[in-house]
C-alpha cells in the first residue's frame, strides 16, 4: 500500500539520523581532503565545525575524485577569484566590456531537462501523480555511476550560499559542490554569499546540498554525455546530484532544484515558498504597496516586474512567513537570470540599461560578434555573423534538417545582480522581508477572465485565482496555439507535495493573519472576436495601480459573481496620468464584460483535473467551485450570457 505524505513526513528524521550516524568518524578533516586543499581553503574548512558538512564533502570526494579542492568564503577576493577561474578557461569568455562574459551551453543542453529531472523517492512511496520520480536506491546507484571519477583532473569547488538575505528568519543555508567555475560565477552573482551564515549553524542545522559536475567536456567547454544528463532531488537528505549539464537550470542547484526542496520543508514548518516575483507599487502620497505575483512562461511575468515607476525585490522566487499576525515575504536571490530575447530600450529599459553598461553580466548562449553580444529583438541591426551557441553562424544558416538556426537561442538567457538596476527597491535586502500588500495570479487567456479582477476573500482566491490558473500555449513555443494548460499557482513543475496539500498549505497560512492581502487575477491576452488584443503592452501598469488602490480602501468596486472588477471613472485618471492615454468607454466595456459560458466552461475543466487527478484535493475546492457556479448561473437567468459592468 502506497505511503501516503503524512508516512514520508515521519520517515524523514529518523532517516537523517542515519546519514548522521557517522558524524564522530567525519567531523575531523581527513587526510584524503586535507592532501587536496590550499592552506587557505584548509583553514576555512576547519573554521566550520558542522559534521554534516565534513561527510558531504568527504562522500563527495570518494565520488568524484577531484584533483584539487578549492574552499571559498565571502570576501571579495574569493568571490573575484571565482570569477577569474570562470574567463580563464572555466567556461565563460570575456567581452569588450568590462565585467561582462558570455557562456555557450551545448547544442542538446539548451534548457530545463523536465524528462531527466527525478525525484528519489522510496518504494512504495507515492505522492501523486504530478511528480516525476524513481525508486530512490535506483536512481542513486544510476546518478552516482555518472558521477564516478567525473573531476578527475579538475579541481572541485566548494561554495556557500545563502537564499533570501542573511541573519533572517528567512535564511537557508546551501553548500554547492561543482566542478564548473561557470556554475559557481552564476551563483556568485545570483546568490548571497552565505560562508558565514553557515558557520553559524548548530551541528544538527539544517542545509541543503547540491552536487554538480559538468563531466567531460569538448573543446568548446561543452558537456559532452548530454545523453546521460541526470538531476536527481533527494527529498530525504534535501539534496540535489546533477551530472553530464552546464544549462544553468540545471545545474546552478539554488534555483529550481532548491525551490522544490523549499517546498516541502516549509510544508513541514508552515511557511510557504512560490513562483513568484516581489515588486513594490506606489500608490499616493509616496505609499510603497509590495505584491507578489504568479505568473506561467510568457504570460507578463518579468514584465510586470519591472513596470516603469515601480521599484523590484525580485523577479522569480519568494518565501512567506507570518509575524505578529501579518505576512511578510523575502526575495530568495539578488540576481536575475532571464530570457533575453526581445529586451530592447523600448520595452525593457531599465534591464536594457543594465546589459549596455559596464559591469558584471554573463551573457548566455547569445550571438558573439567583434567581442560584443547580440540578440533577437534587442531593437538594433544584427551582424550577418558571428558565433553562437552551435559554433559559427552567418545569416541564412540552416541545420541538417534545414531549418534556419536563429542568430541567439530562444531561451538565450542574462544573469545580472539586481543591484545594477536604477529600479531596486531600498528594502530588497531587509533581513525582516516585506509586508505583503497584494496576491497577483496572471494566466494567457483569449476569451474568458477580464483583465483585473480581486477575489472575495482568501479562500475564493487562492481557489478560484491560483489553484485555477489556465495558460494558452503560443505557436512559438509549442506550435500549436491556444491549447489551454493547468499550471496551479504558476507553480506545477516545482511542487514536491502533493497537489492537495499544497493547495491546503496556501489556505491554511491565513491563519492567524488579522487582514490577509487582498488576491487579484490579473488577464493581459483578452481578444475580440477577431483575434484582435483588447489590451495595450502597458495597460497592466493600470491594472497593477487600480490592484494598489483597492488594497490601500481608496476606490470602490462593482461586484460580480466572480470578484470586484474596476469602475471605470477610477481606470479612466489612470490612464490619462500614467500612459497619457485617452481610455473609451467603449474598451472599457468589452474588456471588462463577464462571459458567463466562458467562465462556466473554465470551472468546469479545472475541477474535472482535481478530481480525475488530484486525489488528495481539500473538499473545500470543489465547495467553492459549487459557489461560483451557482452565482454566475444566477446572474446568467437575470442578465444573460454576457454581463456589462453597467448590468451590475
């Protein structure tokens, strides 16, 4: 009979005392590790008197058979030097700007291996259907075979890193293990150094582990066994092995792979970590609202992030906790590491700016011509040739199949510190995290939710906005557009719970919280009946502000059957003041009818996923699906298919 999540939540402390049973044989330093450290990275070493550490490492290097072990801290110079190891010949190459480097990825290691990401899990373990998993000996005799002897020749680097700012209640500790200088750059970059803070935790603390090695690599820095690319989680020792990989998201641990491990050990402990940005609002006299939103690929994510006039904590991954009754949230990174087709001056200036300046930028999988990078869409000419990711290019070129080669990969990417944009909110660092002011849940939808809504309460929220999001799929993507994908709280890839009791966790950490934040539904890809957008790129900066308002009690709102939408006297000042644009009564009332079938229709796929294949899906879901339906259908006998604000 399969382990249900309470049995895998009982197994997990006694398990971890038996990793730790040999902690008297490996807190000392051995001589197999001391013969391959510098005096200073030895020092550093016997600085940390955490016998976990010592086994990981000494496991690590049993394993991987490096040459040489290389320690770094927090100062400067360590932080520089890894950087020195990444231009010199550790995967990246210097540009003629200063600071900045590019990095290719192999022609086959371009993104996020979904299929070759597992989760060890024991037998008999099952905890639904959304995880991908193998049997956790297996996949660890599979892993660790890769891995065998993978650094011979190398020198391992051990790192310390720290998500969310350091000396806070938000703080976890991480120790990444790699042979990549790449990897260890982008970390440097995207991270806070965390050496000290780990130095600080009790010999039974708690941090989570990741284990990298590039494996052979070609002349061109390239993993070679991209055949036999492995990112294996194992939720038991919260720990990540990745192997045959150089794409960031597969190896750079305290992304991703790190989110799935927060996941579960805030489930644990009653916080919350998601798949979201934190940006900062300013709404009148000089008031600073902070939302956090939820958005899938390509639905606005960054985009709302980075809005003008607004300032940005940070653009993918927050964790929640509750003090004093309210709830607050901390940015897990100081970096970003983004999509960079299409940011160019016009769209994107802020990010633009940072990647046109001197500084510390790594360009990923970019074109690279005359020592400068380029990309699609950045709103200036590109060169006829140059170098990108699958060797030497020129316009018109063509693979074997004969299909043209794009001058920079679609999923080309930058990794910048958040501290080189002029946007940066002055709290982004604060060990206290933010208060949070609004819940923003975002989705690509053509014809069904209008393009601002706030949910009645928390629970109709977290129910009806996140655990229901839909995003449609774009013919650049997957070639095929408008199918509708389920993606609960913009999070499905990364949950390592299952579904119900993640949707639980989310409801349940209103507890206790006198005012929980007001949750809104935000819809930028509403069409008309012609295909034609009823919504301007920037008309979310007003859905945002008007979000702000309703938080801050300034504006009433009409009540629908599904949420309060805007009145239009208040959206109308917005537009004038803050895109100098001119709002029609006309779009107002197209953009903002209610389409009852529509939204019946939706409802109604969402709950047949939930219970064809959410087993564990809380009774008060499919409760509150019941609700709506009985007040859309209510208001349908009264009003018809279709709603107008002016209706209600």
């Amino acid at each position: 009979m399969p382990y249900t999540f309470a049995d895998f939540v009982s197994i997990l402390k006694p398990t971890i005392i038996l990793f730790s049973g040999r902690e008297e044989k490996v807190a000392q330093i051995s001589d197999l590790i001391q013969q391959k450290l510098d005096s200073n990275s030895l020092e550093l070493l016997k600085a940390i008197a955490n016998p976990r550490l010592h086994a990981f490492l000494e496991d690590a290097v049993r394993l991987t058979e490096p040459d040489k072990i290389r320690v770094f801290s927090d100062s400067p110079e360590d932080i520089g030097a890894i950087r020195k190891m990444a231009v010199s010949g550790g995967g990246e190459h210097p540009l003629n700007m200063e600071g900045h480097t590019y990095h290719f990825d192999g022609v086959n290691d371009q993104g996020r291996d979904t299929f070759s990401t597992r989760y060890l899990l024991p037998k008999n373990m099952d905890l639904g259907e959304s995880l991908n998993s193998i049997e956790r000996r297996e996949g660890l005799d599979e892993v660790k075979g890769f891995l065998k002897g993978s650094m011979k020749g190398k020198t391992m680097l051990v790192c310390f890193w720290c998500l969310c700012p350091t000396n806070s209640e938000f703080s976890l500790s991480c120790v990444q293990i790699t042979d990549s200088p790449y990897v260890a750059h982008s970390e440097s970059i995207l991270y806070r150094p965390g050496y000290e803070q780990f130095r600080k935790l009790p010999a039974e603390g708690e941090f989570f582990r990741f284990l990298h090695s590039e494996g052979e690599i070609d002349q061109t820095g390239c993993s070679i066994h991209w055949q036999k690319r492995r990112v294996y989680i194992d939720l038991i020792d919260n720990m990540v092995y990745s192997v045959n990989t150089q794409y960031a998201g597969n190896t750079v641990g305290l992304k991703k792979l790190a989110l799935r491990l927060a996941i579960q050990k805030g489930s644990k402990e009653g916080w919350l970590a998601e798949h979201m940005f934190i940006m900062g609002a300013q709404g009148p006299n000089n008031r600073t609202t902070y939302f956090v939103g939820a958005f899938p690929s390509a639905c606005g994510k960054t985009s709302t992030a980075m809005l003008p006039g607004q300032t940005i904590i940070g653009d993918d991954i927050a964790y929640f906790r509750k003090r004093g009754g309210v709830m607050y949230c901390a940015n897990v990174e100081q970096g970003i590491f983004g999509i960079i087709g299409d940011v160019n001056p016009k769209d994107d200036p802020v990010i633009y700016d940072a990647l046109v300046t001197p500084g510390e930028v790594i360009f990923g999988n970019v074109l690279i011509a005359d020592g400068k990078p380029y990309w699609d869409g950045m709103g200036s000419p590109l060169p006829e040739k140059g170098t990108n990711f699958q060797g030497p290019w020129h316009k018109g070129k063509t693979d074997k199949e004969g299909n043209p080669i794009p001058p920079s990969h679609k999923n080309a990417r930058y990794t910048v510190r958040l501290s080189a944009l002029a946007n940066l909110d002055p709290e982004a660092d604060n060990p206290a995290g933010v208060p949070i002011g609004g819940v923003i849940y975002g989705g690509r939808d053509s014809d069904t939710l209008v393009p601002v809504e706030q949910a009645f309460n928390w629970t109709e929220g977290i129910i009806t906005k996140g655990a229901s999001i839909e995003s449609e799929t774009t013919a650049a993507t997957l070639g095929k557009a408008g199918v509708r994908k389920f993606n609960i709280m913009a999070n499905q890839d990364f949950v390592s719970i299952p579904l119900g009791k993640y949707i639980q966790n989310n409801l349940d950490f209103a507890k206790g919280v006198s005012s929980p934040p007001p949750i809104f539904s935000v819809n930028y890809f509403l069409q008309d009946e012609n295909g034609k957008f009823l919504n301007g790129k920037l008309d979310k900066m007003v859905w945002l502000l008007w979000a702000e308002l309703r938080a801050g009690g300034d504006v009433e709102a009409i009540k629908t059957p599904t949420g309060w939408i805007p009145k239009y006297e208040d959206l109308a000042p917005l537009f004038k003041e803050k895109l100098q644009k001119e709002y029609k009564k006309e779009d107002y009332t197209k953009q903002f009818t209610i389409r009852v079938p529509k939204l019946l229709d939706k409802f109604d796929r969402v709950e047949k996923i939930y219970r064809e294949k959410v087993t564990d899906t809380p009774k008060i879901v499919y409760e509150t699906f019941d609700v709506v339906r009985g007040r859309l259908k209510e208001a349908r006998d009264k009003h018809g298919d279709t709603i107008t604000p002016m209706d209600l």
